[in-house]
C-alpha cells in the first residue's frame, strides 16, 4: 500500500549498473542516496505525502490477450542500496509493492524487461498496443481489474517522466514500464511507457 504520492523530486541518483531496466519508485523510506537499478542511467526519485483510500488488489498476473501476454507477477521491493529489485526470471513481471494496487486511486506500476541475451522477455511485443486495447490484472483468488490502454510514450531514460509516470491521479491508472530505443553501450537508451486508465469495476 502506497504511503504517499509524488509531490516533488529529491534530486539525481547515483548511476549504478544492472540489467535492462530503468525504473524509479518513489522511496517508502529515508534513504541517504536513493537509487534506481539499471544501466548506467539514472534519474530523479520522488518524495511521498498523501494516502490512497481506494481499495485495489495485490497483483499475481496480467494478462494483454492482443499481444499474448500472460505471465505472473512478483512484487518487488528495493535492495539494501535503495535500487529498485527487478525480476530475475525475464518472463515475469513485477510489481512495486509499495506503490498502488491495481483498482486503488493512483497509479500502479509494472515493470519487465523486453528481452535478454537469449531472446524475447514478457514485455518484447508492448509497443504493439494500441489505444483501447484491454489490460487485465489479476489477484491470487482471480480478482480482476481491467484496463484499457490510453497512450504509449517512449522516452529517453536521461528524461524517464517520473511524476508522470508514479505522479498522483484521480482516478485507478496503470503504467507498464519496459526498455525500448536503440541498444548501445549493453543497455537500451529508452523506455516504453504504457498508459492505462481503469475501464470496468472489478469482479
């Protein structure tokens, strides 16, 4: 459960090197350096002041029928230096639980990686949604929230939009975070943003 939301930026993380993944939570607690995993990129990390009070699920699969993705979903918290953890297995997905809950007010964040040294990863085929396309996430009890896709933004990871991205909203959101753009230096340069508003109740 998110214990705040964004209302402004705590300054440059340190630049530490990792996988294929450029992510940036807010902090759940003080950290003197707060970091962000990824490769050889970092960004600004949000402060936290304000509570949900819309319910939502903790989330162990998605499923986006138009591209074929159904895969499990870990929670992810941050590692003993403050950097994000991501998921080791490239077919998962993950979730960083002390952020929202899919179905709360606010917007919930799932990361994975696009590919990795042996072929295609969860999230290889995420720039071909299309506005209106259907997103289901769903709890161990199969709970589902549904969302339906808004817009998908790739961005430099050097400009990774975190208020926008982790930023307060009025309404249950999802954003899907996975690598994008050209691959140099063994990391990609962007990331591929997709924006989701909630399109049914949940069932």
């Amino acid at each position: 459960m998110l214990s705040g939301v964004l209302v402004g930026l705590m300054g440059l993380t340190e630049v530490l090197t990792n996988n294929d993944l450029q992510f940036s939570p807010t902090q759940p607690i003080p950290i003197k350096k707060p970091t962000i995993v990824d490769e050889a990129r970092s960004y600004l990390t949000p402060k936290m002041n304000s509570v949900p009070t819309v319910s939502g699920i903790n989330p162990s699969r998605i499923q986006i029928p138009v591209i074929g993705v159904d895969a499990s979903i870990i929670q992810l918290g941050l590692n003993k230096d403050g950097t994000l953890q991501v998921p080791e297995n490239f077919d998962l997905a993950g979730w960083w639980k002390k952020g929202y809950r899919p179905g709360e007010k606010g917007s919930a964040v799932i990361v994975g990686h696009f590919d990795s040294k042996t072929g295609p990863a969860v999230f290889y085929h995420l720039q071909k949604l299309k506005v209106g396309d259907e997103i289901l996430v769903m709890n161990a009890t199969g709970r589902t929230v549904r969302f339906k896709v808004e817009r998908l933004q790739q961005i430099a990871k050097r400009s990774f939009p975190t208020a926008t991205v982790y930023g307060k909203s009025s309404k249950p959101t999802l954003r899907i975070v996975t690598c994008a753009g050209a691959f140099k230096h063994n990391h990609y340069l962007d990331n591929l943003i997709v924006f989701a508003s909630l399109s049914s109740n949940m069932h």
